[in-house]
C-alpha cells in the first residue's frame, strides 16, 4: 500500500500541522511498516497557481497521478486568514480533474477516488470549530471537507489542534491532544 504525505504550513519547525501530519504516518507505517511513504512539501516546492493549461490537460498532471496512486493520503493543514493554504489549493486544483477524480452526470457530480482513506492533520490558532464565536469563519476543514466529499472521500478522519496562537502553555496542550490522538489512529483504521 502506499501513502501520500502532504505539508503545506510555511512555518516549518515551529509548525503544529506538520508535527501532527507527522504522528499519524509515524502511528500509520507502526501499525504497518510495508507502506510506502511518499513525501511532498508544498511549502518548500510551491506549485504554480492553476493555469488553463494545466486545467485543460486531459492526461492530468504529476500530482493527480501521484493522488491517484496512493491508498492513503496524510494532509498536514495550516489555518491562514480563514482558509488553507495557498500551497495546498493549488494541489487541489491539480487533483480535482473531471474525468479523473470526478464526473459530472444528470443526477449530479460523482465522485471516483472514494477508495481512499484520508487524514488531516489542521491547526487553527484560535477556536473556530462548532459552537464557537468564530465559527463561521471557519473556511479550511468546511472546505476540504467539501473538495474532498465532492471527489468521493466522503469520511476523512480530521486530527485538531485549536487555540495555538492563545498562548504557549494552550498551544502545547492542543498539539499534545492532538499527537495523542494521531497514535491512536492505527488502531481505528
């Protein structure tokens, strides 16, 4: 089996999504130490914004075949003004291809890569899950959970870390929660 791990935060080591994005593939290869990881980081070899070329590629792109390839694909997820990165949208506009990851019919859209299973490693550094004051704003898992649902994930597994820009102590009791929760991901999937 192989996966597919992303990181897309630009604070490298000071980064909580990439710390928990590494907890679960560490808690993933534990639990089986065949699969084959493969790594990209989109911050560090950002992909140009989406072209109509790349658009109109009916063969797809590098990406969507490395997407298609996996069984299991780790996304690790910064918050950025409300939203994913722009690292990170740009790989999804090279994996959410018609035809590819998806088809249009009468009924509606279909998606075609639901034999996947999909974690998320998001770090958000205020409080912006359900019930919270500032939930609407709240763009980056309602958002891939939209993309990713539209292509056929219809379950991937969210691991959070909130209130990490509140203060140190709160941000490492949020990431701790959340690598705690990373390890015990083996043993549900």
């Amino acid at each position: 089996m192989k996966l597919l791990h992303l990181d897309s935060s630009i604070l490298g080591d000071n980064s909580a999504s990439r710390a928990i994005s590494a907890a679960i593939v560490s808690s993933l290869t534990k639990a089986d130490p065949s699969l084959e990881v493969t790594y990209r980081d989109l911050a560090a070899e950002p992909l140009a914004h989406l072209t109509l070329d790349v658009l109109g590629n009916p063969e797809g792109t590098p990406e969507l075949a490395q997407f298609l390839d996996a069984d299991v694909v780790v996304i690790g997820a910064g918050f950025y003004n409300f939203s994913i990165p722009s690292q990170l949208k740009a790989w999804i506009d090279r994996i959410a291809i018609a035809g590819k990851t998806f088809r249009y019919t009468a009924e509606g859209p279909v998606g075609l890569a639901g034999d996947k299973k999909v974690y998320v490693a998001l770090a958000r550094g205020g409080y912006y899950g359900e019930g919270q004051p500032a939930a609407a704003f709240e763009h980056a898992e309602s958002y891939l959970r939209a993309v990713l649902g539209f292509i056929g994930v219809t379950e991937p597994t969210f691991v959070l870390a909130e209130g990490i820009a509140i203060d140190a102590d709160t941000r490492a009791k949020s990431v701790a929660a959340a690598i705690e929760e990373a390890g015990s991901l083996a043993v549900a999937a």
